[in-house]
C-alpha cells in the first residue's frame, strides 16, 4: 500500500546504512548493532544483494518469502551463522534442527502449547502481573526501568511454567547464563561473517563455556528429578514434554533432548516477550492518547484485578498495541537461511551456499507494503485479515513458525493490560531508549518512564 498519510511524530528508530562497507567496517557494526548493517533501499525494494565475506540477498517481498519459509522451507534451512550462534546455548533443539530430527521434535512439542494448556497457565502470568506492579508502586515515585521489570516479570513467568516450584531449579544461575551469552557471546564473530565451521573457536562463546556448562548441569538435574518424583497438580511445560512422545515413531526426548528444548523456551520465551513488553511500554508513553485509550479498555474489564486469560480476547487494542510493537520492534529483527541448490529469487540468480536473509525489521517499515511505515499506528491491526501474512513475521511462519506464539502474546495482553489498568505512565527527559540488536532487539539504555497510580 502506497506511503500517502500525513507526518506523523516518530518513536526512535534505527537509521539504515546508505553505502556499501568492507568486511572489516560490516564485522564492527554487526558486533555493535546488527540492524545497522541493513542496506536502507530493503524498505524500498524487494531484494537486495552483496558481498560481505559470503554472498548474500536481502529479501523483503512476501510472496518470495513465502516460497522460502513455506513452499519450499528444505531448501532454505537456517543459516550456519544462526546454528553457530546458538547452538552452544541451546544444542540441536526444536529451533536449530533440521529434517527429520526436527520434525519428530516438533510433533512431540505441539501439544504442549494447545490452546487448553496454555489458558491452564495464565494463573502465572496473572501473578507475575500483581507481582510487577506491586514492585512499580513500592518504587514510587521515581523513575522506573520498566525493561529491567517486564525481564523479571517474563522470567518468572518462564521458570515457573517450565520448573514450577522445583528446589533443585537454580533460577539465578540460569538466568545469568543467558544474559550472558545474549551480552557476550552471541556477538557476530569474523568466523561467522567468511563462514567459517562452527569447529573454529569463537573467542566470546568460549568466555561464556562455564556459564553454559552450569546452565546444563541445573537443568539436567531438576530434569532428572521431576521424572524420579512425577508431576504435581497443573502440569507444566516439563510435565506435559515428559509425558510427550512422536505420534508416529512413539519416540520420547531424552534428558538432553528435554533440556535443550527447555531452554529454548527459557531462552525465547523469557527474552523475547520481555522486550515485546518494554517496547509496548515505551510506545505507550510516547503516546499519552494511545495510552489513556488502552487505559480505559483495561479498567473497563479488570475492574482492578489482575488481567486473566479469559479477558485476552476482551482487550483487542491492547492486542494491537503488541501486534505494533512487535511490528516496530521485532525481538528477531532478521533471520537467514542458506541455499541449498541454485535458484531464481526477485528475478535474482541465487547460487548454492549463498546466504538469503529476511530482515524483519526491514520488512515491517517497507514502503511498499505499510503505510508511514516508521509511525506507532495500532490500529492499522483492527483488521488482521487486510495485511498480507507474509509482511509480518514477528514470530516467522510456514511449519517452523514460533511453537510459543501463542503463549507469549497471553502473557504479553495480561501483563500489559495489568500494568496500564494501575499507573499512567510517563517518559524520563533525554532517557529514550536506542534500538540495538546483538542476537535480540533490545531497547538499550532501558526503558525509564514515571508511574504514577491511577
């Protein structure tokens, strides 16, 4: 759709390279902001290729998209620079395998995330809410980090649908492994850039080994001893995965099975909700009249309690602010694929090997596909069915789309809608935040705004 609405005021925003760079100067950005090395013409063109080390195509045309991540998802599989950067944290799990090994994975993992399971977990998310706000007002009335809030509030949420209550689950050393490798290790590396076997050392990811290794062994052990002990009352993620096997081969994970996966939805759904979260924050305050209009939804409903599962589906512009938010600010703001035989793609050649990257975060400020694309417009949501389904991917598509969609945007609604029914919230003079993505879109410098109880 055509750019033609009148200018509107714009949240931060990543200003996009205009010229082309050398290895050297392409490794310092990627290491600093990876949405920095994406060439500006991808928000104006529907493909766009180079040279960095490695052939590469940037692709923002959601036909060709579809083709990549639907029609013909086994000749695109993900790129050796993504398996390298993840699998030290989270092995051969759900989100790096390929294949037959990830599609056994993938039968055994869906009924985990069914609709009834999910709604059996909201009670959590419910109490991760009361319990963020009443850290909020204890803190009044000064300004809050609201990113350092809503990463508390997602990873309790997380290790608790994960662990429940288990003793042996050391949350703190979890929790300090991933921050971590997302700080440290999952900086793009020289080796990553020219291809290099994931054999030759990164120096970052051997810095971040022991806080791996502790990672595992915690998980390994609480793992072990929920299958010794069994489940107790409403099962959670590890229950419902142990008592999983593959419809058709009747196979069941194994404990290092189990533990990747876990910490794959540790990792991703800890992470990355958390920045949904922050960013919708930030937007609300820098909208007051978006702000004051979701106010009115949450209160309406809530009536001062905590938002529940029930209530997701009566707080659509809640819904649509995350939808927005997740449209400006895509926790994975590109995702790669490596092509496995020669190809035709935008009418480019494509060769075998070449790297062909979805940048996301491109994508969704296309001129061609939204209109001012760079503006916070939640409604342009209220009619999901008038956006092309291949121009938004905050969670990819096709069989590999996120297994946790669903869980994440529950939770995103309860928590959001928690929040706003109790405090209005304002932004902290010259403390906006900068969009940097290393392996996520953070919001860097945190999210500071005031709140003050309504």
């Amino acid at each position: 759709m055509p750019d033609t609405a009148l200018p509107q005021r714009i949240p931060v925003r990543v200003d996009l390279v205009n010229d082309a760079w050398g290895i050297w100067k392409s490794l310092k950005v990627m290491r600093t902001n990876l949405l920095q090395a994406i060439p500006e013409m991808t928000t104006r063109q529907p493909i766009v290729s180079g040279v960095t080390g490695k052939r590469w195509h940037m692709i923002t045309d959601p036909a060709t998209i579809r083709e990549m991540l639907l029609d013909r998802l086994d000749q695109y599989p993900k790129s050796i620079v993504t398996k390298n950067l993840l699998k030290p944290a989270i092995g051969e799990s759900l989100f790096i395998a390929e294949g037959a090994h990830w599609r056994w994975q993938r039968r055994t993992a869906a009924p985990v995330f069914s609709h009834r399971n999910v709604m059996n977990l909201a009670p959590i998310m419910s109490r991760a809410a009361e319990r963020t706000t009443d850290r909020i007002a204890a803190a009044g009335p000064r300004a809050v980090n609201l990113l350092d809030e809503m990463v508390t509030a997602t990873f309790d949420v997380i290790a608790d649908v994960t662990f429940s209550s288990d003793e042996s689950f050391d949350r703190d050393i979890v929790h300090r492994a991933i921050d971590d490798y997302i700080s440290e290790a999952g900086k793009v590396s020289l080796f990553d850039v020219i291809g290099a076997p994931d054999w030759v050392p990164r120096p970052g990811r051997i810095m971040s080994g022991q806080g791996m290794r502790d990672m595992k062994t915690v998980a390994d052990q609480a793992i072990d001893a929920r299958a010794a002990r069994g489940p107790d009352g409403v099962p959670d993620l590890l229950d419902l995965l142990l008592e999983g096997e593959d419809p058709k081969s009747g196979r069941k994970m194994t404990t290092a099975e189990l533990r990747d996966n876990l910490l794959t939805f540790i990792v991703a759904g800890h992470e990355t909700t958390a920045l949904t979260l922050a960013w919708s924050m930030y937007l609300m305050a820098f909208d007051p009249e978006a702000q004051e209009r979701a106010r009115a939804e949450a209160q309406s409903v809530l009536q001062g309690r905590a938002a529940t599962g029930a209530d997701v589906a009566r707080l659509p512009f809640i819904r649509q602010i995350i939808d927005e938010a997740l449209r400006l600010y895509p926790p994975a703001g590109m995702v790669s694929r490596t092509a496995m035989a020669d190809d035709t793609l935008c009418g480019t050649k494509i060769r075998k090997g070449d790297t062909c990257i979805i940048p996301i975060y491109a994508l969704h400020r296309s001129h061609l596909l939204w209109d001012t694309p760079d503006a916070f417009r939640p409604e342009r949501f209220a009619d999901r069915k008038a956006i092309d389904r291949y121009a938004y991917l905050p969670f990819g598509d096709g069989p590999r789309i996120c297994i946790g969609a669903s869980f994440a945007l529950q939770e995103a609604v309860i928590i959001l809608a928690t929040l706003l029914s109790r405090f209005k919230y304002t932004p902290v003079p010259g403390r906006d935040p900068e969009p940097v993505m290393i392996l996520t879109l953070r919001p860097q410098g945190g999210v500071w705004l005031m709140a003050e109880p309504v």
